[in-house]
C-alpha cells in the first residue's frame, strides 16, 4: 500500500493599518502584512507563488500574484518556518484576505494551499462607491 505525503503549511497573518500611506480623499488604503509560514508537515516544500485574493466590505475584489519566487523559492523543511513582510494597497478601507501558496514537494509534486481567511480594517469609515 503506498500512501500520499501532502504538505501542510501553517500560515499566520497580521494586518496594520499604515493612516501615514492611505489617502481616503481617493480611496486609497494602504496595509503592512506580516505572514509567518511553518512547514506542518512531513515533507520538505518549495513556495513557488503566492497569490492574494482581496474582497472589501464596500464589494471591491482583486486578486493579484504577489509573489514569484520560481526555482530560487524559500525552502522549508518539517517544522521550519519563514516570515513575510509587505504592504498592499486596495481602494476599500476593510475587507477580508485570503492567501493562495504555490508549493512543490521534492518529488516534484505541486499543491495549492489556501490559508483561513484574514480581516483587514482601517479605523475610518468605509464609504459605498
């Protein structure tokens, strides 16, 4: 009996609120995510992509490859983890976030893995188009 070794990434995010880099005068909001991706798993994986999926509460959505990493990705053995910084701009003051990860196994497997969904929300009224 041969048995499937799937990968299993654990990934946490904070969103904060960057009032210095938004201008709500023409909707623009900016964020700084914070990521930390663990290897759960027992299988050592390769991140390839990583994709962005952004849905505001005013019903603005975009998604958007954020990150190509290609044959020089980070390289995560069981248990071992990375940290990820950035900011992202959307035209909506809240909304929810949900990563999408590329991965390869070293058996040349590729998966997708969705992370749990993450709020992202300014202090300041959020305005209908």
């Amino acid at each position: 009996m041969s048995y499937e070794l799937v990968p299993v990434l654990q990934v946490l995010t904070t969103t904060i609120f960057l009032p210095h880099r938004s201008t709500p005068e023409t909707e623009t909001y900016t964020w700084m995510e914070e990521s930390t991706i663990e290897n759960r798993g027992l299988v050592t994986v390769q991140l390839r992509t990583r994709y962005r999926r952004l849905i505001g509460t005013d019903g603005f959505r975009t998604e958007v490859k954020d990150r190509t990493y290609g044959a020089d990705g980070p390289v995560l053995n069981p248990s071992e983890s990375i940290s990820i910084s950035q900011h992202f701009c959307a035209e909506t003051s809240s909304g929810v976030l949900i990563y999408f990860y590329e991965v390869s196994t070293e058996r040349g497997e590729v998966f997708i893995m969705q992370t749990p969904i993450y709020s992202f929300d300014s202090p300041l009224p959020y305005t209908v188009h």
